[in-house]
C-alpha cells in the first residue's frame, strides 16, 4: 500500500513539475535540475563534480552538428554533455 501511493505521488510530482529529461531540451532553453541519479555511482559522481546537481540552473547552448555531445551552462562554466548520460537528468523547464 505504502509502496502504491509512494509510485503516485511520484508520477503526478512529474506532471506538476515539468519534469522531462536533459536531452529533450531544446537550444536555448532554461531549465532546473530535478534529479541526476544514474545507474552508475561513478557517472552520479562525475555529475556533481561538474556542479550538476538537483536545484541548480542551467542553459541549453547548442549541439555540436551530428546532435551529440550538448552544451550547457551552469553557472558560469561551459559543459559538453554526452547525450547518453544527458538522458540520466531530469529537469524542471524554467522557461
């Protein structure tokens, strides 16, 4: 029971949030971030190391022409973010 309503209120956070993954974002978006847990403790750890980390700010910049890696802004540092791990990070969209 206890478990259901955990599942529940986790899917409606994400309706009510915006949530949505990095990778979906479009260029020059602005977005929050929600969560940045993977699958792999060593590629969570490289993600907060870079200041990825839930409730920073950042912006979408560009793609390089064959679509991967993205690059984003948080705070005042340019990142390359390889879309495959991009897909790990869930964002609230700012605007």
């Amino acid at each position: 029971m206890i478990i259901i309503r955990i599942k529940i209120i986790a899917c409606l956070k994400h309706v009510w949030m915006r949530i949505m993954k990095m990778v979906n974002m479009a260029m020059g978006a602005i977005g929050r971030i929600a969560s940045a847990e993977t699958v792999s403790i060593e590629l969570q750890s490289k993600l907060y190391a870079l200041g990825i980390f839930p409730g920073v700010e950042f912006k979408v910049l560009r793609q390089a022409p064959l679509g991967d890696p993205l690059q984003v802004r948080v705070g005042p540092s340019l990142l390359s973010i390889r879309k495959r791990d991009a897909a790990f990070i869930d964002v609230d969209t700012v605007s």
